[in-house]
C-alpha cells in the first residue's frame, strides 16, 4: 500500500485543481510526513482556507507537500495521494 506522490510548479495548481473537483487537498506539516494522513473531520479546511492559503505561502523558499484527503473510517479522512507543490523556477532555482 505504498503511497506515490508528484511534483507540480504553481502555475499548473489552477487547472490541476480544476480538473479534479471532488479532490479534497490539504498542506501535511512536515512533522506528519512519515506517515499516511489521518485527520479529524474538525482539522479539514474548508476550500477557502486552502485558497488563502496558496495566496500567502511563499513557494520560492521551500516547496509545500499537499496531501489529497478521502472520508474514511470512523469520521475520519484519510490521504490517498501525495504532491509537493514547487515554485515555478523549480528545478533551476533549486540548483542555485
């Protein structure tokens, strides 16, 4: 049950995103990274907050790594997918 994940530079979020509607995404600190995501229904943001979000992060110094959620057992929701979202200058800018 090994869990992949992908790369996506900012500018494809938009129509990533679109064209997944149903797609619940969410940032994982990275002190959760080790395991799969398994979060409270109370910790699920609400697409705005994703939104506000993505507007105030800073990309250019650290990529961000989203976790796809799914409603799973006993109330909770659980990550299907991973992707770390990267500048629009990544790989170039990371080899700086």
């Amino acid at each position: 049950s090994h869990l992949r994940g992908r790369w996506l530079r900012v500018a494809d979020w938009p129509a990533f995103h679109a064209a997944r509607p149903n797609h619940h995404w969410q940032p994982l600190p990275r002190s959760a990274w080790l395991s799969p995501a398994r979060l409270a229904e109370a910790d699920i943001w609400p697409p705005a907050t994703l939104d506000a979000w993505l507007r105030q992060t800073s990309l250019e110094q650290r990529p961000q790594l989203l976790v796809h959620l799914q409603p799973g057992r006993e109330g909770h929701w659980e990550e299907c997918e991973r992707l770390f979202l990267v500048a629009d200058s990544w790989p170039e800018r990371a080899l700086d």
